[in-house]
C-alpha cells in the first residue's frame, strides 16, 4: 500500500514539472528541465540585451573618447514590459 501512494505521489510530481517544462537538455551534466514561463524567459532576453546595450556603448564612449570630436551626450528614455530603461549616447557631429 505504501509502495502504491509513493509512487501516485511522486507520479503527480512528475506529471506537474512536465506541465511547465519548456524545454529539456541532454548533456553531459545530465538531464536539465528548463521550468521558466514564457514571461520569465522574455524578461531573461530583454535583461540579456540590456546588457549588450551597455557593453556597445561603454566602447562607444571609450572610442569616442579617444577620438575628441565635438561631441554632445543624449539620455534616451524607453519604455519597456519591465519599467523605463535611460540610455545615454554620445553623438558627435
């Protein structure tokens, strides 16, 4: 009896990780279940692309820097899912 409601038990388990899994990786590490809603893997693309943002315009500066043209710095404000995103950019004429 035992035996038959711990495997309903971890059958149900099973069955509601299932439901969520979106995607399932075969690897050396082993088995991964990637359980992330849609919304939370948006939010990971966008936080990831942000971050690229940032990286570009960091060497843009750095470049922009070293150039010394007659330059003038602009603050972008766009809105997204998550809130309001400031992006500040060097434009040189």
């Amino acid at each position: 009896m035992k035996l038959v409601v711990s495997t309903l038990a971890a059958g149900l388990l099973l069955a509601g990780t299932g439901a969520f899994a979106q995607s399932v990786d075969i690897g050396p590490g082993g088995v991964r279940l990637d359980t992330r809603s849609p919304r939370e893997r948006a939010a990971d693309r966008e936080i990831r692309r942000e971050e690229r943002w940032r990286e570009r315009d960091r060497w843009e500066r750095r470049r922009a820097y070293r150039v010394e043209r007659d330059c003038r710095t602009e603050t972008r404000i766009r809105e997204t899912p998550r809130g309001e995103v400031r992006r500040t950019v060097r434009v040189c004429d």
